[in-house]
C-alpha cells in the first residue's frame, strides 16, 4: 500500500517536485464534537481534506472532500487559516511525489450523513475537543486544530 510520510524541517526529507493547492475542514455538530479520520496512508488522525481539483472552488472542494472521506455532509462557516510551511514536504510513496505543503482550512457544521470510513480513511468518528490532543497525528495538523481550539478568531497566515 502506497504510504504518506510527513518530514518537517527535516535534511533527510527529498526536495520538493510539486505544490498542490489543499483544503482540511474542521467539521463541528451540534455538541461542538469534531468530525476526525484515521488515515489509511499513515494511520494518524486527522482532519478530512484534500486537493482541490481544476474548476472547483475552495469551499466546493472542502464539502466534497469531507463527504468522500467521512460519509458527512457539511456546510462552510469560517476560516481556521492559510498552511505553506515550505519546511513541511509530504512524500506520497506511490509516485514519489514529495509535495510542499499548501492547505487552506475551513470551518463547517455537520449537515447530514453518518460517519462512514473510505479508501482514504479507515476509522471516522466524532471526537470530543479535550480528547483531540491524546490522538497520533502529524505535527502540522496538530497545530492546525491547536489553532481552531484556541478560539482566537482571526485566521492563522502561515
């Protein structure tokens, strides 16, 4: 199976060969739970997401993504912030495409839809704030859902 592997400030991480435009979306309900997947390419937690394909808007891509990877249908609300970290480099093992990170992350609430695992997502479920930090995931996301969490408001530019 084709892996994912996250370097960041790393000298052994490969050079960079593409930059391709992204979208996470943090997913509440109604209790303030947000909606996280098991990665079936790493197996961290993490937000759903992916590259938004040529024709598409930013937030049409984010509740495509959501509802391919989770089962859940969504609605945007807001912006969490701007992701392009030229030290964070993702290397898909599939191809040896080693991406410099761009991911643009959106606010939603759930809509519909039950949680439902993809190819892309092995285990999907709601998970309670307080118990987001105890879960493995790469760095970057962690600190992107660190960023919503704080509840500052404005949209980290970075």
């Amino acid at each position: 199976m084709a892996k994912r592997i996250d370097f960041y400030d790393d000298p052994s991480a490969p050079e960079p060969n593409s930059l391709v435009p992204s979208v996470n979306v943090i997913v509440t309900d109604a209790a303030g739970n947000v909606l996280m997947i098991r990665r079936s390419d790493n197996d961290n937690w993490a937000l759903p997401g992916g590259a938004i394909d040529l024709g598409e808007s930013i937030p049409a891509a984010a509740v495509r993504e959501t509802f391919e990877e989770t089962g859940i249908t969504c609605e945007i609300t807001g912006l969490v912030g701007t992701y392009s970290d030229p030290r964070h480099v993702i290397l898909y093992t599939s191809d040896g495409e080693a991406r410099q990170e761009f991911s643009i992350v959106l606010t939603a609430r759930a809509t519909g839809g039950e949680p439902t695992p993809s190819d892309e997502s092995r285990e999907v479920r709601w998970v309670r704030p307080e118990e987001i930090t105890s879960l493995p995931m790469d760095r970057s996301m962690r600190m992107r859902i660190e960023h919503y969490l704080s509840g500052v408001g404005l949209p980290h530019i970075g």
